[in-house]
C-alpha cells in the first residue's frame, strides 16, 4: 500500500508537537545553535526495515537544513550493524528530531520484522498472511504499511471496504430465520453488490451454510487442523477459506499446510516489538568560530 507525503507529514508534526511542545529545553540549554554534526541510525539487529520516509521527514521537518541520505530501503531484511540513514547538519534539530524518528522506525521496522517472520514460516504454501483491525487507534495506515513491509497482505482497511459477517451479526438476526448466515450473505449482496463478502464460522455445518450462500471468504474461527483441512476440501471451487485464531509462530506452518488461502495474525500488529535500532554521533559537534 502506498502512503502519501501529506499523510505522513502529517504524523511526523503530530509526533513532534506531542515529543516538543513548546521546545526541547535540553537542547537549547546546551547546544549552540550553530553547531554541525553527522549521526548514523543502524540497525542493533537483524531486521526488516519499515518507515525510513518518516524518519527523513521527522529531520526535515525540524531543519531543512538538515541532509539525509538513505542507505537502506523499506522491506529491505538487513544484518546487525547495517547503516540505514546517514543524517548531516546543524546538531540542534538533529537532536531534537532523533527520539521521534527513532520511534518511528523501530515501531515500523518491528511490524515488518514479526510479519517477515510468519510470511518465512509459511512459504512453500499457497497461504498468504494477512493483518487484522488490531492495530494502534490513528496509526493503522503506518501499521499495516509496515506489514507490507514485510512481505504480509492487507485485510480490509476498516469496516468499509469489505464486508465481515461475523458471529454476533448473526447472532442479531437468529430470531429472524432458520438459516441466519443465508439471511445475512443475502442482505449484504443486496445492499452492497459489489463488494466482498466474508464469514465467519466456528462450525464445518457454518461453513457449509456461508458457502451454499455465495460468501466469498469463509473464515475459520479456532478450527481444529483437521477441521480446517475438511473444510478447505469441501468449499473449494466455491468460495476462499482463512484461518483465524491461536496462530503464532509456532503453528502457523501446520495452518498453512492444510491448504487455506489465507491466516489472518492479529500479533503482526498488536504484538510486534520495537526492534532495536540507534541514533549515533559519529561527529563530535562543532561550532564554527566557537570561543576556546
């Protein structure tokens, strides 16, 4: 998914005002404000690299004077020690710039990391990874950016690019009908006729039902792997299947092997840690002309 310069300026002036306020005191109280410097950012880490742009416009934004040259590029895996910016100019803003951007790229760069690891484990498979929803409030459009990143598929963005009739939509409409999943793949084909219809079944009799119906992706909510298999096997030809629900590392190859097309991981996102990636100087600051 591409992210636009306004969108992500956006958040860089967002992080800073929150990181700034009213100024970085510390910075102002010691540093001249004509001193010069050069610092590096690399990766502490084996990693996948994620939100560069963001870093380079969290410099920018509080110089342009400042100059950054990228030494590495998003979704690119990299080994511990790798350059991944080189950042020159007045030693102020770059000060001032350095938490912000740092916290930009080790987010980023985590989601990417966690989502490069499961995309790894199921390769060989025609399973995709996919996200979830379960990303951070106001920062779903850099989370989900990140696990492109890494080599994962987007799910829907929000509640309205596709449609997900889940357990408690038909829950809602029980009292209505016999067959509530029928009643609801009917509803939405018929108010919204273009778009993709998705459900969830906790049942291979669900599943049978979402099928006959015309669903587009049936999910598998919490199957069993032989349950899964099964109702791979019998929806084939007719609609998509994802598995859902206690994926993680250590199971997704077996979810994979019985032959969904997709397994949804709401860890890429709500469980991905900040990798380990650092700012250094690697020029003590000078101040032209500076009294000895």
């Amino acid at each position: 998914m591409a992210l636009s310069g306004d969108e992500l300026r956006q958040w860089v002036r967002i992080a800073l005002s929150e990181d700034v306020g009213v100024g970085d005191v510390t910075t102002q109280a010691l540093v001249p404000p004509q001193a010069m410097t050069t610092a590096v950012m690399v990766a502490r880490e084996p990693l996948t690299v994620a939100g560069l742009e963001l870093a380079e416009l969290t410099f920018h934004e509080c110089a342009r004077a400042v100059q950054v040259v990228r030494h590495s590029t998003d979704g690119e895996a990299v080994e511990k020690g790798r350059l991944l910016l080189k950042i020159t100019g007045p030693a102020a803003p770059i000060l001032t710039a350095e938490r912000v951007a740092l916290n930009f790229v080790q987010r980023l760069s985590g989601v990417a990391t966690l989502t490069a690891r499961y995309v790894d484990a199921a390769r060989g498979t025609s399973a995709q990874i996919l996200d979830t929803r379960k990303t951070t409030p106001g920062l779903r459009r850099l989370e989900k950016y990140a696990v492109a990143c890494g080599g994962g598929k987007n799910h829907r963005m929000g509640l309205y690019d596709q449609i997900l009739i889940k357990d408690n939509h038909v829950a809602t409409l029980a009292s209505e009908s016999d067959a509530p999943i029928a009643l609801a793949v009917r509803r939405a084909r018929e108010k919204f006729p273009h778009m993709r219809i998705e459900v969830e079944a906790d049942t291979l009799a669900q599943v049978e039902e979402a099928a006959a119906a015309g669903a587009n992706i049936i999910l598998l909510d919490n199957m069993s792997l032989a349950d899964m298999a099964t109702a791979v096997r019998s929806v084939r030809g007719r609609s998509r299947t994802e598995a859902s629900g206690g994926v993680n590392l250590d199971t997704v190859r077996a979810i994979a092997e019985t032959g969904v097309d997709y397994i949804s991981v709401g860890a890429l996102t709500h469980s991905a840690r900040s990798v380990d990636i650092a700012l250094d100087f690697v020029e003590t600051p000078q101040t032209p002309n500076a009294d000895v």
